[in-house]
C-alpha cells in the first residue's frame, strides 16, 4: 500500500514537472500579442504612431515598466527598415497587484503600449515597409511564466497625409485616456527626511474638485517598500504625500514616476495619472509642513530686496519726482519733521499694497487667473490713471497746487497738511509700480499667491516696506538732508521739470490704451484731458484761499461739474470705442516672433527644438527696455537666426488666460518672464533673469544642444 502512495505520489509531480515544462518551453500561453497602427498608410519622414496588445486571460497579469517587488517589464525589440527609429513604450498607469507579503505593478485583462515610430524622410512610396518586433514578458497567476512571440505588420507608404485607421480610432483615443498626464500646470516638489520622500502637490488655479486619495508609482526599481501604505493628506492650499523608502535605499538626483488618483487629475472622468518628474531636496520646507518658516523667511527676504529695487526700475522713477519734491521741500523746512513724512510715505504704500494684494486674491479665489499688474490690462483703470497722474503734472507745472500742502497764503509749510501729500505720493508710486517686476519679485509674488492669505499678505507688506525704505532712510537722517541746496529758483525748475516725467507717465498709458483698445478710444481720451486740463486751471485760477469765498466755491463747483462730465462721458464710451488693433506688436526683422499658443511649444519642445518664449506686455516698461536693450541687439538677433530658435511673443496687455497659466508653469504671475528650451525634451528649461542684456542672452543661448 505504501509503495502504491510512493508511486503515485511520484506520477503527480513527474505530471506537474512536465505542464510546468510545457508552458515555460513552448506551451500554450495565457497572453496574445498583436501589433496595429493608427493610420492606414505611412508618409515619408512623418512620425506615426503603433500599438503592442497584450490580452491577457483571466486571472493572469503582465507587468509595468517597474515591476515593484518581483516580476520582469515587457519589453519590445523593434527589427525596422532602414532609417526607421522608434520611441520610448508610452506606459498605462499599472494597478497595484497584492500577492501575500508582496506587493507588484502590473495589468489584467487588454491593454495597449504605444509606440511612435518616425521613418526617413527619403523614404520611397508605392511600396510597402514591413515592420516587425520581438515582444516578451513574464506572464504571473499562482506561477510565472516567461512568455514572448513575432509580431509584424506591413504598410503601404504615399505621398499624401495618411487617415486615420477606421478599426483602431477608438482604441488609440481609449489607449491614451489610460496613459498619465504630461502637464506643468500642477506645481511638485519633494523633499527627503526621516528614510522617506514626501512629495508636495500644488494644483493649478482652476482646479476646484479634490484629490482624495493618490499613489506614487516610482519609474526607478527598489527605491521604495512597495507594501506600505502611502500616507496621503492635505498640505497647506495644495496635498501632501509621504512614500516609505527601502533601507539604504539611493535617492536618484531626479525622482521620476506617476500620482495615480481615481479622483482625476482635471476634474472628474478626466486622466488618474500625472508624471512627475522633480528633483527632490533634503529637508525642502513647504508651507503646511512643521519647518514652514525656513521658506517664508526667504520669500519675505526675497520680497524685501525686491521693493528696494523696484524704487530703480523704469515705472517708478517718473512718479518717485512727487516724492522727491517732498522731501526738498522738507529739507528746508525748521516746522517739519521729515522722518513723520517718511512714514506717511510708507502707510501709503503699505495700505496700496494691502488693498492690491486683497483684491488679487480675493479674485483668484473666485477663479479668476490674475497676475501682478492685472489692473493695467483694464481699459477703464488705464483712463482713471491717466487723469490721476495728468493732474499731478498740472499741478507741478504751477496749474494749481494739490491742496495747500506745499504753500499757504503766508508761503509757510505746514507740515500737518504735507501728510496728505506724503499719503498719495505712496499710493501714486505703488499703483505705477505694478507693471514692474525687480530682480527677486517674481520668485517671492509666484511663492505669495499661492500661500494661505495671511502668509501672503505678509509677504506683500515686505514688498511694501523694501519700495519705501530708502524713503524713510533718507528722511529719517537728518545730516543727509543737509547735501540738498539751499533753496532758490532751482526747486521751481526742477519742479517743472518733473511735471515732463509725469507728462510722459501718461504719454506710456496712452500708448498702452491704444494698444489694447485703438485709436479712438484714445482719442476721446484725449478730449477728456483737455477738459480736464480746463477744470484744473480753473480750480487754480480762481480756487486758491487768496480768492473770495464766493469765488472759490464757484470755481470748485464748475471744475467738478467739467471733471465729472468729461469722465463719465469718456467711460460710458469705452465699451462702444474699445476695439484692439490687429497688429498689436509689429514683426521684428531680427526675430521672426510668432504668437505664442501653449499647444505649439508643447509639441516643438517634445520635437527637441530650441524655444524662446517671451511673456510680455505693453504696460511692462522693463520689458520694453529689454526689448530695446536685449532683443534688438545685432548679435542676439543673428544667434536665434543661427540656432533655429522658435520664438514664441505671450502678449499679455490684455487679460488672455492661456498666458497667465503660462506664467503659474513657471511659479510666476509677473512679466517679463524668459524661458529658454535648450532643445532636449529631458532637461529643464532655462529662466532668465528680469532684466537681461545681449550678454545674458547669449551666454544662455550656449547651453542649447546642437
């Protein structure tokens, strides 16, 4: 009897020695290749796009390009016609397979790996090219077998575009839902601590619906402990994700993968995987984790340096020759105290900026996409600006005079009344200010506006008290006043001489006007200012305190009555005149610019072409300088010429949407903003500085790859 169990014993495992033999060497396999094209025919030197499908039976699963704790990818070895080249396996999102204490990333039942592929562009037609590919994997239920087969598919090649294949349109669109969203508008970091890498999401503005859950699918093998659970949670306005690194595990310099989320990465019934691609950083701190400070401390910094600058860039010094005046005027004033005035000054600016800042975000709450300056893309605040500084040039031409800040009937200053003065010169040079970005700026505005409000808020009032500092400096050191001449008939000229400075403020937002709205309108405008020129001489002719009661009332009330009527006729005539010329920029012979569409920079740049993308405006007086200064150099233009650069002009005078995400792309929502593409799809782009020369420009240039 014990020997009949023996016997039998040995007859079930030489039965199961030879089915295992069988399906490793040559069996039935559980999974059947394919290969299908796209289109129906091939167009010499037109890349098209191939398809390996793999159906699996039930229960059995195949792998993704990172296995996870056991398993082989499949793989494809391509045998093509001459000049034929083939691309990377664009991959599904995997699931996660469980098996007891392992945890693996791989496929059950259909899915799809494309594959574009790229023929020479000498390529001969009316003649078919054969195609042909080796595809293996490792085909897992309770075993795993290897498993591989021959695949090959014949195309005819024409002339003319190929259509799309009748059978296959559909299973190519369904294929490429599953594959994971390429995009930059979601904002990642990560940093290293504690044997784990906790990956940061910021979403983009637009996006209302929630993450609820997602998972990190690393591309690089053995990197994490696959079999533990993804602690995923809220962070600040944005999500936080901790991934358990392997023990000894190497951090690679650039941490590549997929976010899976059945929430959808656009909305609901929109992509679950997003790439990400980032470089992770030790101990990075982002706000909502517990060192949050580290960063706000360098946004605050950045901020600070930042407005100091501002006072130096070309949109502020006009209208800083109000506060200079001030400040002469003061220096040779025994009754006043400067340093009162400094910080006068300051509150102006401040509370400008506060108002500014609340306004932005309360708008980007609502979903709006704005950015700094994006009260200068409105015509109506462009009229109301230029009638505001028109009216400091009058008053310092000697029209008439803002108060009685600067004289009184007995030609003594009053120091109390300066305040006022102080007040709006703060708020004048900040509201000009906003078309500027300075070297700093951009980094800490683009960090702001995507922080809780009171961190953002914070940082705003640093850019506040840098733009005023160097007032409050000057005006708090007594012993610098005393550099400034005594005074005489110099102060009047070059008072004068600062009305020109204001004259050609407005002389910029007039051309700016024109720009977003035509000539027309500007010309009303321009009406609107010769009455307004006409209500401010009367105002000055017969409403100063040397006049009769009755005489100042009567002058006040007329130059209010012309004020108001000229304005409200001028904006209730802006929608009926705003019509934007067609030519809002003129093509440079140097550079031939093109307009600037996210889709067309998405494919050169995935093409391996250089690209140049200058965001821009006409209110943007730096980006004017640059323009003058960098772009029209000679030399940078017979470079772009030389390197074959796609130069890309992001306009942005007007409110345009696609510009402002352009701008988030880049942790920015400021202009001017430069963008180089070195020509590799692989490497980040470079971002030049604020203000730039013919020698920065070329020194960038250096690094695309030729």
């Amino acid at each position: 009897m014990r020997i009949r169990f023996i016997r039998f014993f040995l007859f079930l495992c030489l039965l199961t020695g030879i089915t295992y033999a069988q399906n490793l060497f040559g069996g039935k396999s559980r999974v059947e290749a394919g290969l299908i094209a796209e289109e129906i025919s091939v167009q010499p030197g037109k890349a098209f796009w191939l398809a390996i499908s793999l159906q699996m039976e039930e229960g059995w699963h195949t792998y993704w390009r990172n296995p996870g704790d056991s398993g082989l990818e499949t793989k494809i070895q391509w045998e093509l016609p001459d000049g034929f080249t083939a691309g990377k396996i664009q991959w599904p999102a995997p699931e996660i397979i469980r098996e007891e204490h392992l945890v693996t990333y791989g496929y059950h039942g259909m899915i799809y790996l494309l594959v574009q592929l790229t023929p020479p562009a000498e390529l001969q037609t009316n003649q078919p090219v054969l195609v042909k590919a080796r595809v293996s994997w490792l085909e897992c239920a309770d075993i795993c077998v290897p498993g591989e087969t021959n695949v090959s598919l014949s195309l005819p090649v024409k002339a003319e575009t190929p259509e799309l294949h009748p059978a296959y349109m559909e299973t190519f669109a369904t294929a490429r839902t599953k594959l994971p969203l390429v995009s930059e508008e979601w904002q990642f970091q990560a940093s290293i601590e504690n044997n784990t890498i906790i990956i940061y999401a910021q979403p983009p503005d637009w996006m209302k619906s929630e993450i609820e859950k997602a998972v990190f699918f690393p591309y690089t093998t053995g990197l994490i402990k696959y079999a533990e659970e993804q602690e995923f949670s809220l962070s600040g306005n944005g999500y936080r994700l901790v991934v358990p690194l392997k023990e000894k595990a190497v951090t690679p310099d650039t941490l590549a993968g997929i976010l899976f989320s059945e929430s959808g990465w656009r909305g609901p019934e929109s992509e679950k995987a997003i790439e990400v691609v980032i470089e992770p950083k030790e101990n990075i701190v982002i706000t909502g984790s517990g060192d949050a400070l580290t960063s706000i401390w360098m946004a605050i910094l950045f901020s600070f340096l930042g407005g100091i600058i501002l006072n130096l860039m070309p949109c502020v010094l006009p209208v800083l020759s109000i506060k200079i005046m001030g400040i002469i005027n003061q220096a040779h004033d025994n009754s006043a105290r400067p340093w009162q005035h400094g910080w006068i000054f300051t509150l102006g600016v401040l509370v400008s900026f506060w108002v500014l800042a609340g306004i932005l975000l309360i708008l980007k709450a609502g979903g709006a996409h704005l950015g700094w300056g994006f009260q200068l893309q409105s015509p109506v605040f462009l009229i109301l600006l230029s009638v505001f500084m028109f009216l400091f040039a009058l008053s310092m031409f000697g029209v008439f005079e803002i108060g009685t800040s600067l004289t009184t009937v007995g030609g003594r200053t009053n120091g109390k009344h300066g305040f006022w003065g102080s007040f709006i010169s703060g708020i004048t040079a900040t509201i000009v200010a906003t078309p500027c970005t300075a070297p700093f700026m951009g980094s800490a505005l683009g960090f702001a506006l995507i922080q809780p409000v009171w961190i953002s808020m914070i940082i705003f009032t640093f850019l506040g008290l840098g733009m005023a500092a160097p007032f409050v400096l000057i005006s708090s050191i007594p012993a610098l006043l005393k550099f400034i001449p005594k005074p005489g008939r110099w102060m009047e000229s070059l008072k004068q001489f600062m009305g020109f400075l204001l004259a050609a403020t407005v002389v910029w937002l007039l051309w700016v006007l024109g720009i977003q709205s035509g000539a027309t309108l500007v010309t009303i405008v321009l009406f609107n200012l010769l009455f307004t020129a006409l209500a401010a001489w009367i105002y000055g002719r017969w409403g100063h305190l040397a006049m009769p009661k009755k005489n100042r009332i009567t002058a006040v009330s007329l130059a209010l009555v012309i004020l108001a009527l000229s304005n409200g006729l001028t904006y209730a005539n802006i929608d009926n005149f705003n019509q934007a010329p067609k030519d809002m920029h003129p093509q440079d012979d140097g550079i031939q610019w093109k307009t600037f569409t996210q889709q067309e920079v998405d494919l050169l740049v995935k093409d391996g072409k250089p690209v140049f993308i200058d965001c821009t405006a006409a209110w943007c007086l730096s980006c004017q300088v640059n323009e003058e200064v960098a772009f029209s150099s000679s030399e940078v233009q017979q470079a772009f010429k030389d390197l074959n650069i796609h130069a890309f002009k992001a306009d942005w005078t007007s409110q345009d949407e696609s510009i402002t995400k352009a701008l988030a792309r880049f942790n920015r929502n400021s202009v001017p903003l430069y963008v180089l593409y070195k020509g590799n799809p692989d490497k980040e782009p470079v971002i030049l500085p604020e203000l730039i020369t013919p020698g920065i420009i070329m020194d960038a240039l250096k690094s695309i790859e030729r």
